[in-house]
C-alpha cells in the first residue's frame, strides 16, 4: 500500500481521527492520556496507534517506562495536496452552478 493509501485509511476511522485531533491540539501525551476518552479496551487502542504509526501520523518515543505520543503532520499535507488536485473540478461545478441560478452575474 502507498503512503498516501496508508494515510487515507489510518484516517477512515473516527477514533483514529479523534486521536489526532487530540494529539494536535493538547501535544504529546502518555499512552494511557491517549486512550482514557476512549470506552474501549487498552489493546484496541494500541492497535489504533499501530495504524496511525504505519502511516506516520504519530511519533512514540519512550520516556522512562512510558510512552509518549506525539502527532506528525507531514501525511497530512499529503492528503490535502492530493485533495486540492480537484479545485478545479469544483470551482468549474460551483461556476456552473452560479450561472445556472444566476445566468447575468459574470463569474
């Protein structure tokens, strides 16, 4: 599987997401501060981490006898370089869609 397609995956999951978001908006956090929000076994959120990790969203790093996790944002540029390969194909829709509501207004 590509980077990109590990990327797209890792982030197909609204748990997987909802560690990000945490991640990048608390910094990194200890392993068991990850899946405290979470009402699921530890071992499924370890496998969470191992997808997100696999597609280099995360950074673990041991610090004494735990770990600590931490958000990478690289893959994520990825993905939005790969979603604004179809501005144009929207901005051509949402212009037709503007002269069809509105056919004298020039866009």
């Amino acid at each position: 599987m590509d980077s990109l397609s590990e990327t797209l995956a890792a982030l197909s999951h609204p748990t997987r997401r909802a560690i990000l978001s945490s991640l990048a908006k608390d910094g990194p956090q200890r392993f068991l501060d990850v899946a405290k929000p979470f009402d699921t076994a530890l071992n499924a959120v370890t496998k969470h981490l191992k997808q997100l990790e696999r597609a280099g969203l995360i950074h673990k790093r041991k610090q004494g006898r735990e770990v600590v996790i931490s958000f990478r944002a690289g893959p994520i540029r990825d993905v939005v370089t790969w979603a604004n390969g179809y501005e144009q194909f929207w901005n051509t829709q949402l212009d037709a869609f503007q002269r069809h509501f509105h056919p004298k207004q020039k866009s």
